[in-house]
C-alpha cells in the first residue's frame, strides 16, 4: 500500500487498486500504479499462486469477493475517498478489472482501467456478460461462466490493446488457455452496456503518438490501439493517466437545471429536501450550493423556489415513428441529386453529363427529428428504376410511418458510366462471362452514384427535419448489394479513384458532405462490391464499425444463391456486428411477397421485419 505524501484533499484520497499480471506480485504493481496515480492512495494485492482466478489461470482463489470485501473495508477510512475508487490491472489483473466490472456494483467504484486483455468470451457471450456459478474450468462450456449478469451502469472504463500484441491478440481469439473477443467488439459491448446506442465508432487517431482513440458516452468508454506489444508506452501512460484524473471542479449541470439535485428531470420537492439536508454546509457542499458562493443558505432556496416546479430541457430524443400507417405523404419526383458522365463506349473520350434523380417521400405532419431510409432499385445493375411499383411501395410503408424516404436512380450498364481503368483492368483479367464482367464494371459507376445521393441527403437534411444519427439504406438484390457496399465502405472509396479532371461531374456530388449508415436492409443481395473492391485495390473494409445488417434471402434462389446470404452472416459474425438472417425456405429471387412466422407463429411480412428491425438497432420510439 502507498499513500500520497501530500496534503490530504477536502473529500480524502482516491484510491487505485491495481491488479498485476499472471506471476507478478503486488509490490511489483505499485510503480506503476504510481506513474499513472500519484495523487491516489495505492492498494496492490498479491493474488493466490501470483495469479487472479479466470478461465485458463491456476488460480481458484475468491477473488472477486475479495475485491469486494476490500472496496467495503476501504471506504471506511477517513482519509479516503469513497466515491472515487478505481480499478486497474494488467494482463490477468486487467481479466480481474474485467470481470469485477462485471460483477460489482459497489456505488464508489468509478472507474476501470484494462491493459492488454479486453473482454473474453466467457465474460461475454450469446449478447449478454456472465459470472461463473462455481468454479471455472476450462473444458466446462465457456469455462463454466453460466450466470448471466447486467453491470451496473454510470461507470468509466478504458481498455488499452495494442495491434501487435502476441499474447492476447487484438483481434480476439484463443490465447493464454482462454478465447478473447476482438478488441472493438469488447469495447462496443462494454459501451453499449453503458448506454451508447448505435454501431460501433470508428478509431480516431491521436495526433502523432501512434495510438488511436475509440471513444463512447463522451470519453467515458474508450479503447486506446496502440503499439507497444504486450505492454504499455509512455504515451498510452500518459492518456490512462489523463482518464482517471479527477476534475477539480466538475462542471454543473445545464443552467435550466441547476436545481435538479435528484436528476429526475423535474425540479420538485425530493430537491428541496436534499437541498435543505445540506443547509449551513460550507466544505464541499457539491450541487447543493446553487450560487457557487461557498455556502448552502438562503439564497440557494430561494433560487431553487423560483423554479420551482419546472421541468429541465431535455436533450434531442430518438425519433418517433408510428407503427401503422399514419401519415398522409408529400411525394417530390424527378429531383437532381447530382450528374455523371455517359460514354459512347466504355469510357471513351465522347460522352455527356446526365443528369442523377431522387424522388423524396416526406411524411407531413410528422415535424422534425426524423429518420430516414435510402432505397436502391435493383435489376442486375443493367436496369431498374426509382420508380417501379416495388421501390414506391416500400418508400410509401416507411414514409407514411414518420421516415422521410428517398428512392434513387443510379447509372447502369446501358448508361456506361465512367469507370477506374485499373478496376476495368481487373475486371477484364478474370475469365467471368461477359454478362458478368459487364455487371462488374457497372458496379462502379452504381456505387459512386450512390453515395453521392447520400450525401445529397446529408447536405438536405436540415430541409427535411432529418436526424442523420439514423439513417437506413436498403434494396433488393442489386440494390442490397449496393446497400451494403455504401455503407461499409469508407467515404473515399467509389468517389477517389478518378479526379474531376477525368470526370468533372464529380464536382456535383457534395464531395465535402460525410454520412454515416446506421442499419442496412438486404434482400437477397451480397458483398459482392466489396469484394470486388478488395480484389482491384487490395482493401478489406470490413470491420467491428460497420452497421447492422438485416438480411433476407431465398434457399432456392438462382439469381444470387443463398451462399451469398451465409456468407453475408459470416462476415458479420466475424466482425462482432448484430445482423439477422430471415431465411426464405423454398423462395427464389425477389420473394418481396415472402413471410415469416414470429415467436407465436403469426406471419410477418418482409416489410414489417425490416421495420422491427431498424427500430430496434436504431432504438426508435414507436407510437
């Protein structure tokens, strides 16, 4: 144990309780619980057989009830500070942060703090984090961590992982006698647990450290990528050490609710009474002293009186939709998202600028603060259009449910659009018939066009009273792939490949205007786009952020095998992202008219998957 030297703070010391890894001792923990907590009490146990009990670990210690009796004894001390104790470990010790995260709920732990082991599979599987039931062993079925267990909420948590790491792998799999979830998948579930709602985040890179940054609820989940193998460097010290620092003086709550004492919302008689509990306080008297001026008295009841009653502003709420069809539709056709260029033959110096449209279905009354949903006509990439009969009908189902739709058209084969010549060169290297070759090369032009839509829609937003936090895009079996191809390539891919000095219709595009897709609808499409494009420039852009996939496919299908359906689900299995598989048993290609039987055998159609399915990745509120 370590206790600063300093002057004891108003409220008392924190306390870092830091958890080595398996061999290492307590002593050992300290250096390092200094370097990132010099201004905390330091408490470093030495595990049974210098290791913490979890699966693959020789250990059979008590040791998350040691944490717990520990935590208890601690905050009986006068110089601590019980509303601020921390948790950091390392390797095993941070499998032990993990899983006391897991499983204590001790209202003074606030903050967690994992190196080099991010979430197991025992911890978390089947969509939910367990505890075991009684002692782990490794040929039990996930190590015999069979309890099912919610943590609790309001708590910080950082991982640190790095990408070479060779003892636990960043990308999850088996190590050290357990089986680990990729990094980004942890940290979403941990963030998701916490209260973030939607996919998972992109990484952002923190100046030139090296590291990258994925950060949730405001910095209150992160993962830190870094590169230090199975260890720490100084600059990834240097940003736990910022994560757990205590601010000196936390920020007050928005000024519409100062008085809001209880946070229910509403300023009422339970903050009168807390504040009246705190009256005469003149030492860290908190949210109590309304007037900051260092003293709970008259004042501060008298501001709280003359608001007495009043609700807080609450933030921007998910959208409301409706579940039947409530709304009458305003339909706006034949609108000019953007141009591209037509070639007299593929990419010959003749061509002209044709013109790019969307028809928008707007639901009217609906107000603001409303989703919205991208559809894509399919037909082979060498035909269909924005409005045939399917694409109306499933913008008219959404729309008139509070979704602002837009169905788009895109240049097909036909149209010859401009195409990469390294992609037609690739293309043209495989032996695929020349139907399929054809489709290949139409796929480029396709995509380019689609996500110029989007962005047109992203520059529009504010027009429509959208909310592009929500945005879906869908379509049948070209326009699935499609849906997926835009949505999980990144946003220079399909727009970067020529300049506008080869195509200058790019320049109508919104190139400046970002969106980022939150749920995709796919029927009976694939991933084909993708892979396409992994093959021409050498690219995988499948990954942990990518959005949730909905996905509805024929077994009999002879247009797009349902190969491509399993191989949809594969991919997101792999990459930790939630998709659903409606298999369409004896359906072909285009069974729009298909059901499936729910959990009490009532049909559903398609439409009514799809729409369960968006509201509930994308957390809607359905009235």
């Amino acid at each position: 144990m370590s206790v600063p030297s300093v002057d004891m703070p108003a409220g008392g010391f924190p306390v870092g309780i830091v958890l080595h890894g398996n061999g290492g001792n307590g002593f050992q923990m300290l250096n390092l619980g200094g370097n990132l907590l010099s201004d905390h009490i330091l408490v470093a146990p030495t595990g049974y057989l210098n290791a913490w009990n979890l699966c693959g670990e020789n250990s059979e210690a008590p040791d998350i009830a040691m944490l717990s009796d520990l935590i208890v004894q601690l905050t009986g001390f006068s110089n601590v500070d019980a509303e601020h104790i921390r948790l950091i470990g390392s390797s095993n010790g941070a499998g032990l942060v993990n899983q006391a995260f897991i499983e204590l709920d001790h209202p003074g732990l606030d903050a967690f703090v994992a190196i080099v082991s991010q979430m197991n599979e025992p911890q978390y599987h089947q969509g939910s984090f367990y505890r075991p039931s009684g002692n782990t062993d490794a040929p039990l079925a996930f190590c015999g961590y069979d309890e099912e267990v919610v943590p609790a909420q309001g708590r910080k948590y950082l991982s640190m992982c790095n990408h070479n790491d060779s003892v636990v792998p960043y990308n999850g799999g088996p190590a050290v006698g357990n089986f680990f979830l990729p990094a980004e998948v942890a940290i979403h579930q941990v963030a998701l647990q916490q209260g973030h709602t939607g996919p998972p985040v992109s990484g952002e890179p923190l100046g030139t450290s090296g590291l990258t940054e994925f950060s949730y609820l405001e910095g209150d989940v992160v993962l830190i990528r870094g590169g230090a193998g199975h260890g720490m460097d100084a600059a990834q010290m240097e940003m736990a050490a910022a994560f757990l620092a205590l601010d000196e003086d936390p920020a007050p709550p928005s000024s519409d609710c100062l008085a809001d004492l209880d946070g229910d919302g509403q300023i009422a008689v339970g903050d009168m009474l807390l504040l009246l509990g705190e009256f005469g306080c003149v030492l860290g008297c908190g949210l109590a002293d309304l007037d900051a001026d260092g003293l709970v008295g008259v004042t501060d009841v008298l501001a709280l009186l003359n608001v007495f009653g009043t609700p807080c502003e609450q933030g921007p709420s998910a959208p409301v939709v409706m579940a039947d069809s409530t709304y009458a539709l305003l339909v706006d056709t034949a609108i000019v998202y953007a141009q591209g260029l037509s070639h007299e033959t593929l990419n010959s110096p003749v061509s002209e600028a044709m013109p790019l449209l969307l028809d928008v279905y707007v639901p009217q009354g609906a107000g603001d603060n409303r989703p919205a949903i991208v559809i894509i006509h399919g037909g082979g990439f060498t035909g269909g259009s924005r409005s045939g009969w399917r694409q109306v009908e499933l913008a008219e189902y959404f729309a008139s449910r509070g979704w602002v739709a837009f169905s788009i058209d895109y240049r097909v084969l036909g149209d010859k659009g401009t195409v990469p010549q390294q992609w037609v060169d690739s293309v043209m290297s495989t032996d695929a018939a020349p139907s399929s070759m054809g489709q290949s090369i139409a796929i480029y032009p396709a995509h380019r066009d689609a996500k110029a839509a989007l962005r047109w829609v992203a520059a529009h937003a504010e027009d429509y009273g959208i909310n592009m936090d929500y945005l879906t895009v869908g379509g049948g079996s070209a326009g699935g792939i499609t849906s997926v191809g835009v949505s999980v390539t990144d946003p220079e891919d399909f727009r970067d490949e020529l300049t506008t000095a080869a195509d200058p219709t790019l320049a109508t595009t919104h190139l400046d205007q970002d969106y980022q897709v939150h749920t995709i609808l796919d029927f009976w499409g694939s991933q084909v786009s993708v892979s396409l494009l992994q093959g021409v420039y050498g690219v995988n852009r499948f990954d942990a952020g990518d959005p949730p996939l909905f996905i509805a496919h024929g077994t009999e299908d002879a247009t797009v095998p349902y190969i491509n359906a399993l191989l949809l689900q594969s991919t997101w299995n792999n990459i930790g992202v939630p998709h659903v598989l409606h298999t369409l048993q004896g359906e072909g290609h285009g069974p729009w008219s298909a059901t499936v039987d729910d959990a009490d055998g009532n049909p559903q159609s398609l439409y009514e998957l799809a729409f369960d399915y968006a509201v509930a990745q994308q957390m809607l509120v359905v009235q």
